[in-house]
C-alpha cells in the first residue's frame, strides 16, 4: 500500500458513510462502491448467505463505475458450485490471486468480457458473534496484489452487516416473544462436504454445542467421517487454538491404555523410569477424542466417569489429584445401549458422555453428497500426486451413484484415489472403480428379505424392458428418482444384458 495514510483516512471516511445510510440497499450499495474504490478494482461483488445459510446470493455489485441492477431473472440464486467463492466461504480464508487463469479457475461468477480478469480477491464477512455471513469480491483486469486491502475491507463489511442488523425492523407483535433465527450452516462451513438435508441436520446440531462444554457423543457406521466431524467442532470451537488429541480406545490393552490416558509418575511399574505426562493432561484446554468408546474396559469405564464427574486425574503412582479442562467428545459405531444390555458397558457412563449425541449419516443416505466427495479427494489425490485434475466422465459418475458404499466416505475415498492411480488418460471411467457388488441370492431357502428383494427386481426389469433400457423414463414410471433407480438397479445386480434378455 503506497499511501497508508491517505488510504486510513479514506477508510474513515467511508465507516462514517456508511453509518449514515437509513435502508438496507443503500448501505449494501455504499459498502460495494466504498471497497471498489478502496481497492481501485473496477469491480466490487457481495456475496450473502440466505436466511437458511445454506445459499449464498449476489446482493450488491459495483462495475463500470456504477451500481449494477439486480435481474432476478438473469441471475443464478445459488453460487454454491462457483469454487473460489466456495474455498473462501468454507475455509473462512482470504483469498488472493494476482494471476487468475480462466483455464484452471471457475469464474462464472465475474461479468464477461472483451478483456480477462487479472486479479481477484475474496474476502469472508463475520458477523457480531464471529460467524461468516457472506463474501466481498474484489476483481481488476489488471495483474495487482489485492492481499493488502483484505483486513481493512473484512472490517468494513463486518461493520455493514453490523449496520443491516440495526436497520432491519422488528416485525414481533406486541407481547409477542424474541423470535430465534434457526440457523442452519452449510455443511461445508465447518470443513465438511455435502448439501444433503442429513448433512445440513448434522451441520446444525454442531453448530448448537461448539462453543459449551458439554460431552459429545458421535455415532454412526464405519467410514462415516466421526473424526473428521470432531475436529470440525474443535476447530470450529472457542478451543480451537489448544490442542486436538486422539486417543482409539482399541488400539491398546487395558494396563497401556490406562497409562496413555492418566500418565504415570516414576517408579509406578516396572520400566517407569521418569514422569510421564498422559492424554488428558496433554489435552488441557483443548479436546480429547476417544474413539472406539465402546471397548473401553469396565475398569476404566470407572475412572473416566469421575474425570467426566470431577474433572480431574490421578496418574498412576501419584496419591495426588489435579484439575484437568479437557473437552470429551466419544465416538463409537457400536450400540452402547446394547452393550449396556450385556453388561459389557456402564449404564451411568452411557448418559454421562450422550448429553449432546450426534448420529452421523450413512453415505448411501446422504443423496448427491457421494459425487462432491469423490471430487474432492479426486482433486485432493491429483495435487497430492502433482498430477493434472482428471475429468468425470457420466457412466463413472452413475456408476457411483448406483452403490450403497457399505463403507462409507472411507471406502469412497479409498476407491477414487485407486481409480486416480489406474487412470492413464484424462478422463476417469467406470472401469477405473472396482466396486463390490452383492452376489444374488440363490432360489432355496429364501428368508423374507430376500423374496421381496426378488420381487423388486423383477418388477423393475419389466419396466426397463418395456421403456427399451430407458432409466430415465422407467425412473418416472416408478416414481423414483433416477438415482435412487441406479441405486436399486445396482444392489439387485441388475445389468444392461439382464434388460435386454
């Protein structure tokens, strides 16, 4: 920045600008134009989550020198496939490019024209309680480094969006009680991936218990993603600076796990020859995950409890108890209720670590979150590899679509990065997934389950027979979606030969 001082003033200048505007649209209005000028872009873009917070909306756009109108008609009511603006709002990160390339970046976003844009920056808005609400994006078509603008512009739309809160009027009716804003985050804005109404319900229970101390307990079937979604409500979390330790309560015998856990003092047992500080000490202030909770031995099932009751720990050898501040947070893909039944789990334990349960969605119930992933670690395995980003064809795409994932995300993952190493083109294929398909059952001894599932199947072969092999539209006759259609198709082992036959 050449002139910090002119620049400051200005900036002051524009704050008590925008303090003085009386309606939404003008103070949205002046805070565009202020950040075009600020940064001398030729464009200024702002970007707000809707009322849901799972879509984010142009509201105002400066260009040309001029306040651009607004044409519902023309404009797209949902950036939610544009990728930079989606890497800056998840990551809550500034983003900076001074050599935008429209043949590796999406820019969708940016009005055409006869000459490319050079420059872009985005920058994330928060709101009075530190959450993001929404983008400005800054664009020149010339090569300029736009990082330096990105704090003084963030403070000036945090102030905006503090301005639109105060003139949006009170529409409660006399008497009537404070009415709560039901806040439902996009997945994506506590690092996860998908847009499917079981991950939103997931993003929105995370989003209650972030910043208390209550214990978490994550459930759900392997592969469902339950350390990532820990490390989400860490890092997402006023703990977020402290420490982020995991523990797999499986990993070690009883008499190891319990040292890992408390520590030990000098002289405990044989081979203890100095101090060893355990997890929950190293974890103070931050949080500690416990994976595999249900097996955990009975007998530390016990001291656990009085870490959760007490909040402190004894180390082995010591006499003496201190005071710990660790987060807990249980995963498990058992069912503890079960394991209370046999005995093989302590009941009071249970309702002590489930005050605040999260059940985290299987894949196959998660709709189209399956494709986003397997973009994601498509281009996570690419960069990793230092390899070109591969295209997608449709039949690989399907091809996904029609499995059941029995081991959900871990298994997707595991799969696209094979296909990425067996890929020798540009393009990834069906034949670069090798997906486990359930072997049809035999005629004898058929149980409920399987008779029906034969009854599917053939109910679904004589509608694909009579549209000729048309998915899509034996799909409207059945009253399915296609790619439930695909889905059922493929956990009936139901292939194109069948149809034809």
């Amino acid at each position: 920045m050449p002139q910090p001082l002119r620049f400051a003033q200005a900036l002051l200048a524009q704050f008590t600008q925008l303090s003085r505007a009386d309606d939404g649209a003008t103070l949205l209005g002046d805070f565009v134009r202020a950040s075009a000028e600020l940064s001398a872009c030729e464009l200024s873009q702002l970007y707000l989550l809707d009322a849901t917070h799972t879509r984010l909306v142009l509201n105002a756009e400066y260009w040309q020198g001029l306040l651009q109108p607004r044409a519902a008609t023309s404009l797209p009511a949902d950036y939610d496939g544009e990728q930079l603006l989606q890497y800056a709002l998840c990551q809550n990160k500034v983003l900076s490019l001074c050599e935008l390339n429209a043949s590796l970046h999406e820019t969708g976003f940016l009005p055409p024209g006869a000459k490319p844009w050079k420059s872009l920056l985005c920058v994330p808005l928060l709101d009075q309680h530190k959450a993001v609400r929404g983008l400005l994006v800054c664009a020149s078509r010339d090569h300029r480094e736009l990082a330096g603008f990105a704090d003084s512009l963030g403070q000036l739309g945090s102030f905006a969006l503090g301005q639109m809160r105060l003139l949006q009027p009170s529409r409660r009716s006399p008497g009537a009680s404070p009415s709560s804003v039901d806040v439902v985050p996009v997945a994506s804005g506590f690092g996860l991936i998908g847009k499917s109404p079981a991950m939103r319900q997931t993003c929105k229970l995370i989003s209650k218990v972030l910043n208390n101390p209550y214990t978490v307990l994550l459930m759900g079937e392997t592969g469902t993603g339950k350390e990532v979604v820990a490390r989400a409500i860490h890092d997402s979390g006023s703990r977020s600076s402290k420490a982020f330790i995991v523990q797999n309560c499986a990993a070690f015998p009883e008499s190891l796990l319990e040292s890992e856990l408390f520590g030990y003092r000098k002289g405990a047992f044989t081979g203890a020859d100095r101090d060893r500080v355990g997890l929950f000490d190293a974890a103070d202030g931050g949080t500690l995950l416990l994976d595999e909770i249900g097996d955990m031995p009975l007998s530390l099932q016990a001291k656990l409890l009085r870490v959760l009751q007490e909040g402190e720990i004894r180390p082995l050898g010591s006499n003496d108890t201190h005071k710990i501040d660790v987060r807990i947070i249980a995963a498990t893909h058992c069912d503890l209720i079960a394991r209370v039944a046999d005995g093989r789990f302590r009941e009071d334990l249970y309702y002590r670590l489930a005050q605040f349960p999260i059940e985290l969605p299987a894949l196959r119930d998660r709709g189209g979150d399956a494709l986003d992933l397997a973009r994601h670690f498509a281009r996570q395995a690419c960069t990793f590899l230092k390899l070109d980003q591969l295209d997608w064809s449709d039949a690989a795409l399907d091809h996904l679509c029609g499995y059941a994932f029995p081991g959900n995300v871990r298994e997707l993952k595991g799969l696209v990065e094979r296909a990425i190493l067996l890929c020798e083109g540009d393009e990834l294929l069906p034949e670069h997934f090798a997906l486990r398909r359930a072997p049809e059952p035999a005629d004898g001894g058929l149980n409920l389950r399987a008779r029906l599932g034969q009854i599917e199947r053939g109910l679904l072969l004589d509608c694909l027979r009579k549209t000729d092999g048309n998915q899509t539209i034996a799909a409207r006759q059945l009253g399915l979606p296609r790619r439930t259609l695909l889905y059922r198709m493929a956990r009936l082992n139901i292939r194109a030969c069948d149809v034809g036959s």
